[in-house]
C-alpha cells in the first residue's frame, strides 16, 4: 500500500515538473495575429465599436467573433486592412462619413473644474484637479470625443488637425459605384482591340508595300 502511494506520489511530481517546464519552455506572450490587428487600429480607445478598448476589439476580430467593420474612426481603410490580414471579405460600412482627425480643446474661460473630463479620458490625456482649470496633453489626445459630452458646461471642443507633411496620409483606394466597374472594364478592352486591329492593320499595308 504503501508503495503504490509513493508510486502516485513521484508519478504526480513528474507530471508537474514537466507541464511546469512546457509552461515555460513554449510560453507564448499574447496572440500574436491580435498584435498584429491592434497595430491596425487607431488606438483611439473610444469604445464605439462596443468594445472597452481597441485591444478588446483586436482580440475579438482575431478570434472572429467580431465584426472587421466596427472600427469607426478607422473607416474603411482600417477595414480594407483587417480584411487583409485575417483573409476576409471586405464588409459594408454603411452610412458613416468619416471626420477628419481632431484634437480635443478646452476653453480655460469656461472650465469650472468637475473632473468629468478626466474620469472620461481612456487614455488619460487630461491632467487638472477639482475646481482648478483642467488641460489637455495634446500629444496623448487620439480625438474619440468622449470628454466632450462629458463636460456639463460645453467648454471642450474638437479642433480639426491641421494636413501637413507630416499628417498627410496617401487615400486608400475607394471602391467603384454598381456598374461603373464593368464600364471601365469594357473601355480597356475596346481600346485593346483598337489596338489590335489598327497593329493587324499596319502589318498588312507594310507586306502590301513590299
């Protein structure tokens, strides 16, 4: 009896150590596809893609158990890439007209101090204290308007990023309207048999001339 309780007991002690050393040994440190559609994202953290955050949401889309075309301020590039990288179709936006980036203001004349911007920021890119004036941190500011609504005297406002150099982005591809498509298509190859027969056409007047 005694013996086969040692028996278990050293048979459970290996069994440990190995799954300890495979635990270690073949760790991987997150989803490596869900960084990878993270990186994607505007990182805007708003949460209108009914996620707590773009993290959330990349897991989700990894996994697929979420939509690729919930990412509004990404519009339809972000969804055109996503589709990419997971290998899925392409999915309708529907009717969303995508805002130009914006950095978020406050008006130092207006702001009472509530704190209700700062409770409201995911990204904690607003510093201040009760009743002293409040400022935003332009740089961790990624414009997903939450503090906007937040504010009980309308002193934030949304500020359009000036397009220079440096934020000017090359537009992705848009897609073409029904039909029009199959138009373009039947101009290329009207124009590729023009000029093929006007090709077949100099042929035969150079042997005509010999």
């Amino acid at each position: 009896m005694l013996i086969a309780i040692l028996a278990i007991a050293a048979l459970a002690a290996l069994f440990g150590v190995l799954l300890g050393y495979s635990a270690i040994r073949f760790h991987i440190d997150g989803d490596p596809i869900a960084d990878q559609a993270e990186a994607l994202l505007p990182q805007s953290q708003c949460g209108q893609c009914g996620y707590p955050g773009c993290r959330p949401y990349a897991e989700a889309v990894a996994k697929g158990e979420a939509e690729i075309n919930l990412c509004i301020p990404g519009g339809e590039a972000t969804m055109l890439e996503l589709a990419d990288l997971l290998g899925r179709e392409p999915a309708d936006m529907g009717e969303i007209v995508e805002k130009p980036k914006a950095k978020a203001r406050i008006d130092e004349k207006v702001c009472i101090g509530c704190t209700k911007c700062l409770q409201t920021c995911p990204v904690d890119a607003i510093v201040g204290a009760t009743k002293q004036l409040h400022a935003i941190i332009n740089s961790e500011c990624t414009g997903c308007e939450l503090c906007v609504s937040s504010c009980p005297v309308d002193c934030i406002h949304m500020v359009p990023i000036p397009e220079t150099l440096a934020t000017w982005k090359w537009p992705y591809p848009t897609s073409l309207p029904a039909g029009q498509g199959a138009g373009v298509s039947a101009l290329a190859l009207t124009a590729g048999e023009a000029a093929a027969s006007g090709g077949r056409s100099q042929d035969e007047d150079q042997r005509e001339a010999a």
